[in-house]
C-alpha cells in the first residue's frame, strides 16, 4: 500500500488558504488504510515514553498533535481551506504557529514518525531513530528557551493576535531572543523591552549606577548622597566613606542589576560588613555605598520616548485592624481575598517562615503581636524576587510635570525606553512639590508580560504602521516573460520600491530586462520571500514570481497592496485564479498586463 506524506511552506495567500503556514497533505491509493499492528504497539511505547497522554493514529491530525506535544506550550492552530474543494476528505491540513519554522520542523519530524509506523518498521529497526530521537530533543530545547523569556513570549502572542509580522533575528541572545516586528523600514527590532533605537551609550551610563547618579545632579535631579568604592574594598575604606554617607544607608553593586547584590536599609556596623561581601560577590567593577532614603517605590515605565506606566511597588504588608494578630490575619487572609483582611500582595500570601520572623522582628512585632489600628506592618522584603509585591498602577493620577520629567530624562540619556526608579512619598503631586528622588536608571527593564500591550502599542498604533507597501506580479507562463517591459512601465510609477524575484528564475530573465528592472532600485533575487520583506533597508517592494511559485509557494505575503497577473493563463487556471482574486483583501488586483 502506497502511502506519501507531503508538507509545504505558504507564505501568503495561495491555492488552499488567504493565510501564510503550513500545508499538510496525503496522496493515497485507498481511502482506508492502518498501522501495522507490531509496528503500532513499539512507537505507542515509543511516544508514551517521550508524550504522555498522546495515542498513535495514522492521519494528519495525530501529526499535528504530536507537533504541538513537541513545540509546547506554543500552539499550531488548523487554518479552514477555504479554497479546497476536497477538504471533505481529510487529506490535507492547513496550519499556522506564532513560531512558524519550529512548527514546521516539528510537523516534518511527527510525519517521519507516522510514516515509519505504516512500513511496519519498529523503532528499534529504524536506523535513522537516534537523529529522530536527537531532532526532537534540540527542538523541545529550543522552545522551552524560547518560551523562558515571558515578556519577549508575550510580546510574540500580542502580534500575533494583532497580525503584526514578526520574526526572530536570534532565538536566544544572552538569555533573550531578538525579535523583529514589522516589515523593510517599518521594521523594529526588540530586544526585551529595548529597542534599536536605545543608544548604546546612555545604556552603558544606566548600567554604572555611579556614573548615572553623577548624570542625574548634573542635569539638575535630586539623587541619593552616594560614595564609591573600589572592588577591593576594604572594611575601613568602607568606614571612611560611612562617615560621609550615614545610617542608615545602601550597599550595592557599581554595575550588577535586578536587587543583586544590594542590601538597603543598614542601620550597624555588623549588617554593613555582611553587606560588603554579597556586594563584591556580584560586582564586576566597583561598589556604591548610597543614603537610605524614605519614600514609596515606584517604576516611570517610558516605551517609545512616552511615558506609559507609574507603577507603585510594596513589599508585602497588611494593614492592622487592631483587633487580629498577624498571625491569625495571614490565616484568615489564605481563605478570602487577602486585601479584604488588610493583607496586600501580588497573588497569594506570603507563607510564615523564618524570614518572616525574623523581618517582624526587625519592626519590633512577633506573629502573635497585635499593631494597633491602621499600622503598616511589612511582611518581607525581598529585593531579588519581588514577584509577590504589591503593585498599584497611577499613570492617570500623576502630574504633568512628571511626565515631562521622565520623558526629558530618556531624551537626556538617549533611551527610547528606560525604567526610572523613583522615591516619593505622593508620585501624583508636582515635582516641584513632592522632589522625588530618583535613585536607579535601568536600560533593559524586567516587566511583567502584561506590557506588551503598552510596548506594541507605542511603537505600532495601527496595522499599516508595522508594514511597508507591497506590489506583486506573477507572470502566467513561460512565454509570458517577454512581456517584462510592460512591467517595466508599471515600475516607473512605482517610485522606490526594490525587486525581487525568486532565486531560481535568474536565468529565465532576458538579461537585457534586467537593468531596466533594476534602474534606479534595489534588484533582489532571493531563496526566501521573508528574508527580503524584514530587509530594514527596503522602503518597499515589487514581487515578481511566476505561476509555478505561486502554485508551490503562495504569494510572497498575506499583506499586498497591488496584485497584477502577467499574461492570462489556461482556462482552469484562470478559474483558480479569479476564486483566489475574491477571497483575497488586496486594494489593486487582478489586471491582466
């Protein structure tokens, strides 16, 4: 029994579907067929071993599944076929994934397997199982890298959602991937929450937390008294500059972020020493030994030169009712809305520990005490992990000269996008008045998944700002070529848009074409369509591709603004074609030239 599994990368609308993805298709010489049932029973083992819960079938859909088992937890959604007269059979599938080359790898590796249980071949007999086996390690690897990064995963779900194009320039890039969203030169590249148009310069001053402090006085903004110290410091060099800075006080890295390494609130000698060796432990150039300052913490989010976000942070507290003792209202509060009992936190309570204890004890309170009405008793404090900390969002409360403040610092620093950690008892009266204190800079700021919405928003108001114009002319046959002249005129009123033309029809080209296609423009010939539409220096582009492409491959890209066939072709092609023409959303189309 004959048996052919095929699959085919789409980029843009084509035969089967208007989308760009993956299409999976059987070629039988029966409409029933099954598993060999000793081959069925060695890949059950086989699978159960690697995927729970998955049971071997011999069709598509236990391909894709299987796929996505490997690629979790991203996702490969099947695409209706909207133009497949057959889809009734089942023997084709249309899929598409926000990691769309690992959803193919991992769809061409599940058929593979489904194709070996049908020979009958085992596991054991298959030679090529250990590069299978290896394959589908690197790609689970791969992905959960990916995936480790949540507001780079979320920022990927967010344009996908919006149908932004994206793509990774690197999957992992010291621990983050690199993306890019947005075609030619509407094409932005983000790296976390930075972007490229972050000045390496003012990222490295926000980096030396001595140098940025420095920065700040000079241009006017209050900082923390601060005093450097070498790497080498010894406990009397400390002492020394104790004396210019006072308790209580700050022991921190020169050059380490997120809480590493930083010990606040110091109030002896004895702390300040223990201080002094988990800063050297991650500090690589220097240590800043910083006033202690009061005031609430809070986060100035600019994304894009704007001010988006003014996030207040609390370690966790609760406020004393002057009745219940901590204890009993931390276990009152693991059966309710916490706040309902005065217990503020992100997510559930913090669990009685240790720490706990001995935090309480530093305010002067036991688990048993009871705070009189209304005080603010800390719970924990934890620099490092602040997962669990309150958060209370005020954008919409603050000052305009707040605004300005944060804004006029990124433009002072070069920074599109630059968290501004600032001290301030009221963040939402004028500057003039509460004179915040602004004690940290931070270049590459961690924030929560949820501002990706912020963060594609600023840089993408609308879809048509993430992409660059679009023209595509798909010749109908070979003896249609000669005709390129007539397309040569349509480009002279296509302005600066560059060509590109597969690869492979290099040679079809009349060479004497190819400098009147390439005057005054970018000529591209590419293996790849997708290469060419995230070239930032491309303003915009003119596809050329002849019938055979289409067929193969779709249109170049699901977004295109002109849409010209060269030629006309065959009757049932031309069918195929005016069915394509209705379905598809293009402004200019279907003009035989």
């Amino acid at each position: 029994m004959k048996l052919i599994f095929g699959l085919r990368e789409f980029h843009g609308p084509n035969a089967w579907s208007n989308n760009s993805g993956w299409l999976i298709e059987t070629l039988l010489d029966e409409t029933k067929y099954s598993i060999n049932s000793y081959s069925y029973l060695k890949w059950q083992e086989w699978i159960k071993f690697r995927f729970s819960n998955l049971q071997l079938h011999a069709d598509l859909n236990f391909a894709v599944k299987l796929a996505c088992q490997i690629i979790s937890p991203f996702e490969i959604h099947e695409i209706p076929l909207t133009h497949d007269k057959h889809a009734e059979k089942k023997s084709r599938l249309f899929v598409k994934s926000q990691v769309h080359d690992l959803a193919g790898r991992a769809i061409k590796l599940s058929l593979n397997i489904v194709i070996q249980s049908i020979k009958g071949k085992s596991p054991e007999e298959y030679k090529d199982i250990s590069k299978i086996d290896t394959a589908i390690r690197i790609l689970i690897n791969r992905t959960q890298a990916l995936h480790s990064h949540s507001l780079t995963n979320a920022l990927v779900d967010h344009a996908f959602q919006r149908g932004l194009p994206l793509r990774y320039l690197s999957e992992n890039f010291n621990g983050c991937p690199i993306l890019q969203i947005g075609t030619g030169t509407c094409g932005r590249l983000l790296y976390s929450s930075s972007t490229e148009k972050d000045g390496l310069i003012g990222a490295l001053v926000c980096k030396d937390k001595s140098m940025a402090n420095h920065t700040l006085l000079q241009l006017g903004y209050k900082t923390p008294n601060q005093a450097e110290l070498p790497l080498s410091c010894t406990e009397k060099q400390l002492l020394s500059a104790l004396s210019k800075i006072g308790y209580p006080c700050v022991l921190k890295p020169r050059d380490a972020e997120q809480g590493q390494g930083v010990t606040a609130r110091i109030e002896n000698q004895s702390s300040l020493i223990k201080a002094l060796n988990k800063a050297k432990e991650a500090a690589r150039s220097g240590l800043v030994l910083e006033q202690h300052v009061s005031g609430d913490y809070h986060r100035l989010v600019v994304l894009n030169g704007q001010l988006v976000r003014v996030r207040q942070f609390k370690p966790p507290h609760l406020i004393a009712d002057g009745y219940h003792s901590i204890r009993k209202t931390l276990e009152k509060a693991n059966n309710v809305d916490p706040e309902s009992v005065g217990v503020y936190c992100y997510g559930k309570p913090p669990v009685i520990d240790q720490n706990m204890i001995q935090h309480l004890e530093t305010q002067g309170f036991g688990l048993d005490s009871i705070p009189k009405l209304g005080t603010q008793v800390e719970l924990l404090f934890d620099l490092i992990n602040r997962d669990n900390w309150f958060e209370l969002e005020l954008i919409n409360q603050v000052d305009i000269s707040l605004i300005r403040m944060s804004e006029d610092i990124a433009k002072a620093f070069g920074m599109d996008n630059i968290g501004i950690d600032v001290l301030s008892n009221d963040i939402t009266q004028p500057v003039y008045e509460q004179q915040p204190i602004i004690i940290e800079l931070n270049a590459i700021q961690v924030l929560h998944p949820s501002a990706s919405v912020s963060i594609l928003k600023s840089m993408f108001p609308d879809h048509a700002s993430s992409r660059i114009e679009v023209s595509v002319t798909v010749c109908a046959s070979e003896n249609d070529w000669p005709k390129l002249n007539k397309t040569c005129t349509f480009l002279a009123n296509c302005g600066n848009h560059a060509i590109a033309i597969p690869i492979r029809l290099r040679d079809k080209i009349d060479k004497s074409l190819i400098p009147m296609l390439s005057k005054e423009r970018p000529l591209i010939f590419y293996n790849d369509p997708k290469i060419v539409l995230f070239n930032r220096s491309v303003e915009a582009l003119f596809f050329l591709i002849d019938w055979q492409e289409f067929i193969h491959s779709g249109l170049p890209t699901t977004q295109i603004d002109h849409l010209n066939l060269l030629g006309k072709p065959e009757a049932s092609l031309a069918n195929r074609w005016d069915e394509l023409m209705r379905l598809v959303p293009v402004e200019k189309c279907n003009r035989y030239l």
